[in-house]
C-alpha cells in the first residue's frame, strides 16, 4: 500500500468550488494586498498614507490587473512561497488572509494568470505563469498525466525572473482570458462589490455620520483600517456607499426617502475580558426596507472586510427566519469583529463555530430584539401614526370644504357626513396617544421637532372644531334647497330633491361623478321652460 496522497482534485475545489460568487476573487486579492501593506507599513518601508491598490478591468482585452504597493515577496523564497498551498504564514488575527489558498481562485476564472513580484532592497522580480487552460485538462477525469494536487499545480506553473529596481515592492495579478459571462469585466458591478466588501473609507461628503463613526471607534482603540483603491488609470477612489439618505420600499409605488438622522454606537467584551466587536447602527426614519441591497442590513466586518452579506445578521433576531430576514432589511449598520478567536471560515460567509462565536450570538441577539422592539417597531409605529395623523387632520379639512359647498343633499348624506367626523374623531384620537407616547419615550429625534409640534397644533385646531362642525351639520339646510329657481312648484322641487338624493346614493362610492350629475341637472333646469 502506498502513501497517502492529497488527490488533484483538490485543486479544483481549492479554486472554482471554494466560492459561490465569481467577484469573490477580487475580495481574496485585496485581502492579500492589504495584509502585504501593513507588513510594507511595519517594516518601515512604506508610510499608510501612501498605500495604494489598484485595479484595471479592460473587457475588451478580458484582462484584469489588481496590484499593490505591499512588501511583495523576496525573489528567495517567492518559487517556494507561491507554490505552497494552505501553508500560509500569516496568523489570522492581525492579517485577514491565513490559510494561503485566496490567490488560487483567479485561476478558476481565466485562461493564464501571473503572480508578478518584488521586495524592497532586490534587484528581481519574480514571475509566476499558471496555465490555467492546461490546469482544465489536467483535471478532467480521464487524464493520468498527474494524480497529486502538487504534482498538477506544479505541472501548471512556470516562473521567470527579471530585474528590477531595488526600491520597487509590490504584488500584481494579472488575469488574461477572462470569460465575459463571469461578470469579472463589468466594471460597474465590481465596483459597487468592492465598495460593499472591500476595507475602504466612507465618503465623508456623501455621508455627514462617517466622522462621528471613525471618532467613537479610534476613541475606543480600534481604528477602521482602511485601504485606498483606485479603479482604472484616472485613480477614481473607490468607497463605501453609506449616504445622508436611502430609498426604502421594494416596490415603486412605496418607493420613500429615509434620512440617516443619527448613529448608535455598541461596544462589547467577552467573557474572557478580551474585547469581542465594535459598531454602529445608522438611526433613519425606518419607514420600511431599505431599497439598496448594498447598503441594507447590519453587516459584520472583520479587519474591515465584510464577512457574508446583507442577510448574515437576520438569524441574530432571534424569530422566524423570514422575520429575521424582513428585520434585518430596514437597518444599516456594521458590527467589527475584534476577539481573535472568531475566525470567517473558509468560505468567508460566516464564522467558525466555537465557544465565543456562541456568546456572539447570544449577546448580539438580545441587542437585535432590542433595536427591532425600539426602532423597527417602535419607530416605524411611531412615523406611520405621526403620518396618519397629518392625512386625518387632511381628511377633516376637505369634509368641513364639502359641508360648507353644499354637499348635504339628503338625510342619509347628512347621516353618512356625520359619520365619517365621528370616525375621523375616533382615529385622530388613537393615532395622537401613539405620537404623544413616542415623544415621551424619546423615539423622534430632535431634528424632527419642529414637524411633529406643527402636526400636533394642527390637530389641537382640527379637534376644537369638531363640536362646530358636528353642529353646522345637524342643522344645515338641504344644499339642494335653493339650487332651482322660485318658478318651480313644491312638488317639483320635493322630486328635484329625491332626484339627486337617489343620485348620492348610487354613486356613494364615487361622489366626484355624483357632483357633476347634480352640476349638470341644476345647470338644465336653472331656466324653468314652458
């Protein structure tokens, strides 16, 4: 029996079934290029405000470059370092990449890639050539050729060595070949991925809570590491998309504006002492879900790249999962992973298990319950008696404009006025309790003052008119009672008046149609013809 040997087919997992999204090789590749500038920025070779990661996707070449100006790789140890796969040196705590296969997942997505490096103080740089096509038919199952994933990813590399200048420090990929249809080449999309996942900066102009965001979390010692990457030769920079607004509502017709009004912040240790994450919670209107899939839910980080996507937070709400997943779409925020035991896992879609990320779950999902029960709930509650309370004072407006026009043609019509106000009472009163109490609980922020105090004047004015306008009803005269001239009879006016009475009632859904009827006939028998 011979020994035990890790099968090719390793390899293909290692590069097209380790990700569900082809643009997660572009995370894996910034990964390594951050984790490449702070090692550059801690060997004092490069100062961070110089760093730069760049990235030029060229369709019509189908080439995609992405190149750093890290601490690259010496050319003494490049062959050996490039080669190795899962022996990755870096720890998993401070560096975000640890298991040493990320750069492997360009080669499920293009016909040749190269690995181009240098290290400072060298006069080399180091070339690695994987033939990506050849790689394919080495792991078809029919081909013999090789059997071991090191033998097959060996077969596949070529490396070459240049020179270069001796204080050039960098790592680039290169990408040929790059099928259209894996969306690697549209670069709008990739941009707005990079800008979701990527450990970018906010854009301080477009979203005024980015200062007070970055403040709490320096105050608290831990920083947001961010990393400058620029799209194309302009150097466009590339940021999150957090703004001073979002749309909210799936659907056009309940398309609003929500303002991010404020930020929360939350701070947590572990058990152990050590501290366990970092966030911040965007206070909107929470008018309903927020539109952006890029901007909607409570997002984790760790080392500032996004762990999972818009709905990994939803199971945190600790209810049924679709409500945990409805939740989770009316906020905006991020929550920083801290504790060096809650590791992502290889995927990158969610974290170890493990003792830790058990208490994770556990804190994070009372404070869920609590922000669904304050905000969701309490503010969406809130917003909607404080908007129904505007249309009610609307509606009784237009009943005290139809009264005073002559819209009482009939008993009935006078009945059904009557109680359309005592309803219109009865809701006002309801939706006023709700706003009052949401002032008392502090759920409104103070930049909202002005328009609820407006909306609760106009309903004190509404309310007092009430009692007139009941009794202006009561006793109004049929609107009917004079539209005809004195040259018509008793009875003629009597059937005039059952006339449009019948009209009221039979268009009772539809009163515009029933006005212009009435309108009409007045206008015919405004002249009494013989």
């Amino acid at each position: 029996m011979g020994e035990p040997v890790a099968g090719k087919f390793l390899l293909e997992i290692l590069t097209k079934g380790m990700y569900s999204n082809p643009m997660h090789v572009y995370r894996e590749y910034i990964q390594n290029a951050s984790d490449s500038i702070d090692k550059a920025v801690k060997a004092g070779v490069l100062e961070h405000y110089n760093a730069e990661i760049h990235i030029y996707i060229e369709p019509k070449d189908n080439q995609v470059i992405i190149k750093d100006n890290g601490l690259g790789i010496s050319c003494k140890i490049a062959e050996t370092k490039l080669l190795s796969v899962g022996d990755s040196d870096k720890d998993g705590i401070v560096e975000r990449g640890f298991r040493g296969i990320g750069r492997l997942g360009g080669l499920a997505y293009a016909d040749k890639v190269q690995f181009i490096t240098s290290a400072p103080g060298e006069s080399t740089k180091t070339i690695m050539t994987c033939d990506c096509i050849r790689m394919r038919q080495l792991l078809q199952k029919s081909n013999k050729e090789t059997s071991s994933i090191m033998e097959t990813f060996t077969a596949i590399s070529e490396f070459d060595f240049f020179n270069e200048q001796t204080n050039a420090h960098y790592f680039e990929v290169r990408m040929f070949g790059v099928p259209t249809e894996s969306g690697l080449l549209e670069e709008n999309s990739v941009i707005r991925y990079l800008a979701e996942t990527a450990p970018v900066d906010f854009d301080g102009q477009a979203f005024s809570q980015a200062r007070k965001i970055k403040e709490f979390f320096e105050g608290k010692g831990y920083p947001i590491p961010c990393y400058k990457i620029y799209r194309g030769s302009r150097k466009i920079p590339v940021y999150k998309l957090y703004s001073r607004s979002m749309s909210t509502g799936l659907q056009a017709r309940t398309k609003e504006t929500d303002y991010v009004r404020d930020v929360e912040f939350i701070y947590q240790n572990a058990s152990d002492g050590k501290p366990l994450y970092i966030g911040w919670l965007a206070i909107t209107d929470f008018s309903g879900s927020i539109a952006d899939e890029v901007l909607q839910g409570i997002r984790f980080r760790k080392g500032n790249i996004l762990i999972g996507n818009n709905a990994t937070f939803a199971k945190f709400f600790l209810t049924t999962e679709r409500e945990g997943q409805n939740a989770n779409k009316m906020f905006a925020g991020e929550i920083h992973i801290l504790h060096e035991a809650l590791l992502p896992n290889s995927q990158r879609d969610d974290f170890e298990p493990n003792e830790i990320y058990n208490e994770l779950r556990s804190i994070l999902g009372e404070w869920a319950r609590t922000i669904n029960k304050n905000y969701r709930r309490g503010t969406s509650e809130a917003n909607s008696a404080l908007k129904k309370l505007a249309e009610i004072n609307e509606e009784q407006n237009q009943l005290e404009v139809q009264v005073n026009s002559g819209a009482i043609t009939s008993d009935a019509k006078r009945e059904k006025i009557a109680e359309d106000l005592e309803r219109i009472a009865h809701r006002r009163q309801t939706e006023e309790n709700k706003v009052r109490k949401a002032l008392e609980q502090g759920i409104f922020d103070s930049e909202r003052k002005s328009t609820i105090e407006k909306t609760l004047s106009q309903t004190e004015t509404a309310t007092k008119k009430i009692s007139v306008l009941s009794t202006k009803i009561i006793n109004a005269d049929y609107a009917t009672k004079k539209d005809l001239p004195t040259s018509y009879s008793r009875d003629e006016r009597n059937l005039y008046q059952r006339i449009i009475a019948v009209i009221d009632d039979f268009f009772a859904s539809d009163p515009e149609t029933a006005v212009k009827l009435r309108k009409t006939i007045k206008s015919e028998l405004s002249v009494k013809k013989k």
